[in-house]
C-alpha cells in the first residue's frame, strides 16, 4: 500500500494540473444579456413597460393572456420600437437594428398580461 499512495497523489496532481485553465485565455464565448418586459392591462388601464435599446437586439413575445375566454382579437405583444410598430403573435420574433426605446402593451380584451424578453447580442470581438 506504501507504493500506491505516492502514485495517487502524482496522478491527482496531474488530473489537477491539466484541469486547470489559464485566466488570460477565456474558456467561453461572450454571452449576450435579457431583458424581460411585463405588461398588463386591468380595470385602472393599460399598465406598458418599457426598455431603452442602445443597438440591435431581438425581441420575442414570450407570453399573452387574457382572462376572458375566447376573445377576439387573440391576445399578442402589441411593440413600438426603433423601426416597428405593431402586434406580435406569442412566440414570433422580431429584429430590431436600431437605438431606442421599446414600449410592450397588451393587445386583446379584459384583464390581460403580456410578457416579452429582449435579448442583447454580446459584443463583437
């Protein structure tokens, strides 16, 4: 057992010694950032929320959803951004290139919530 002991902890230094990265060199691509909007609409009006952009980004409509069944329009994300104007469906996307800011209303009818998520590319290396 004597013998074996030393062996373990050579190996274990060389497991460490290779796992181990470099902090000058990065290990992952920059990330971009989210930001999540949520607005409702209820019996005091219509409650928006807003972002300002500083460049492009893509914005998705995560979530619409009125409490009245069945109602006509079908609730969806109605935008006002840098280049756009208008309603998006639940789960489409646009892309908007420009700086500015975003305005999230709900479109439908009754007490309504909306959410959409506004993702940040990362920075170009």
């Amino acid at each position: 057992m004597k013998v074996l002991y030393p062996a373990i902890v050579v190996l274990s230094l060389a497991v460490s010694g290779f796992s181990a990265t470099d902090p000058l060199v990065p290990q992952r691509a920059p990330r971009g950032k989210v930001q999540a909007l949520q607005a409702t609409s209820d019996k005091a009006g219509v409650h928006p929320a807003t972002a300002n952009i500083t460049g492009p980004v893509t914005i998705t409509c995560v979530n619409a959803a009125s409490e009245t069944p069945n109602s006509r329009p079908a609730p969806s994300c109605h935008l006002v951004a840098p280049g756009f104007k208008g309603n998006l469906d639940r789960g489409k996307t646009i892309n908007v290139t420009g700086p500015g800011a975003v305005t999230l209303t709900c479109n439908g009818q009754g007490y309504m919530r909306c959410d959409a998520r506004v993702d940040i590319p990362p920075p170009s290396k």
